[in-house]
C-alpha cells in the first residue's frame, strides 16, 4: 500500500476525514471484493499522484458499520470525495482513473498535481 493512504474507521473518521482540511477522497472498499482489489493500484497510485494537496483513506466496510450506513454505501468500492467535511463527489463501482482524477482535479485543481 502506498505511504500516503492511512486506514480510517468509525472511531476516527470525524477527526480524520470531516474536520481535514482540504480534500480528503476515502475509499469504501472489502478484502473479499474483486472490484475492490482491481481498483487498489489506481487508487495507490493516485495517493502518490496526490500527496501534499489530497489525501486519500480506506475505509474497511466490513469493520466500520456505522460509517456505512450514515453515508447510506450499499455498493464497493464507493469513492466519496470529501471537502472541508462535506461530501462533494460520489463514485460507485469500478470507476476509470480518468473520472477518479476529473473529480479530484475539481476540487484540487489540475495544477496542483
């Protein structure tokens, strides 16, 4: 896993996620999920991309169930783009890394990368 992903869970997610500063994309993703594991190198390789001006969080569905529900994820891998606390983009499914990264770039910008 890249060093710029951390694991996020229900206990942390306000403190990690809703009080960050800038943007913070989490992934709601499975160990048992196909789709999950084929989009990890995308998003281990946008972490990378990202460092310094987004930072990206797994979030275990599995583990974290109150975290799912309040975000209402009834499918993985979900991306959710938070900013400054507030849900901006939602992404289900495999997504393209061409969408992940327009969707991060909007809230980024392309000059930040």
């Amino acid at each position: 896993m890249s060093n710029f992903i951390e694991d996020v869970n229900d206990g942390n997610f306000g403190q990690s996620v809703l009080r960050a500063r800038g943007p913070v994309l989490v992934d709601f993703w499975a160990q048992w999920c196909g789709p999950c594991r084929a989009l990890a190198p995308v998003v281990e390789a946008l972490a990378d991309q990202y460092a310094g001006t987004l930072r990206i969080v797994k979030l275990n569905v599995d583990d974290n169930p109150a975290i799912v529900q309040r975000y209402r994820v009834q499918a993985i891998p979900t991306l959710i783009l938070f900013r400054d606390g507030e849900e901006k983009e939602r992404m289900i499914g495999m997504s393209k890394r061409e969408a992940i990264v327009r969707a991060m770039d909007s809230h980024v910008g392309a000059e930040a990368r």
